[in-house]
C-alpha cells in the first residue's frame, strides 16, 4: 500500500467527513488492501473485501459525504482499522 492509498484511506475516516475524495482513489485503496471492485451495469459497483461484500453506487466525481459514511461503514465491518494498520508516516527517513 503506497503513500496515497494510505492518504486516502485516512481520508475516508477523517473528522468531519471529507467530500472531496476521487472515486477512483477509494477503489484504487481497497484494491491495495486486498479487495475487488466489479463495475456491474446501471451504475453499481460491487466491493468485496475480507469476505464481506456490498453493493454501492458508482460515481463519476467526488464522493459525497452519504457515499463516503457508508463506505467507511462497509471498511469497518471488513475490519480495517487505518489508525493501528496503516497509519501515515511522518517525517522523513
């Protein structure tokens, strides 16, 4: 997982919700943790992550705050915890 996957997972458990991140970001980080996006027709998509799976609608331009809220929820009940797994590192090495 490469710094803006990191970034952007960050970004989808930030406070206050965030509703400004790229679709295609948050498909790219659940891909790099170790899930599947399917684009189904009519506009859906289908994530499925550590055995979970739910259905989302697909968008085009920035997530809004109701897309960003469920996905977290979705990311949580997979068990991704950014905070302890995949915290942002600080500083230079």
């Amino acid at each position: 997982m490469n710094h803006k996957h990191r970034s952007t997972l960050q970004g989808l458990f930030a406070h206050p919700v965030s509703s400004n991140i790229d679709p295609r970001l948050a498909y790219a980080t659940i891909e790099a943790l170790g899930g599947e996006v399917v684009h189904g027709g009519h506009g859906h998509i289908k994530i499925t992550l550590n055995g979970h799976t739910h259905g989302f609608h697909d968008v085009q331009h920035a997530l809004s705050k109701e897309d960003v809220i469920a996905l977290r929820k979705f990311l949580e009940s997979a068990g991704i915890d950014p905070a302890h797994e995949f915290p942002l590192e600080s500083g230079a090495a």
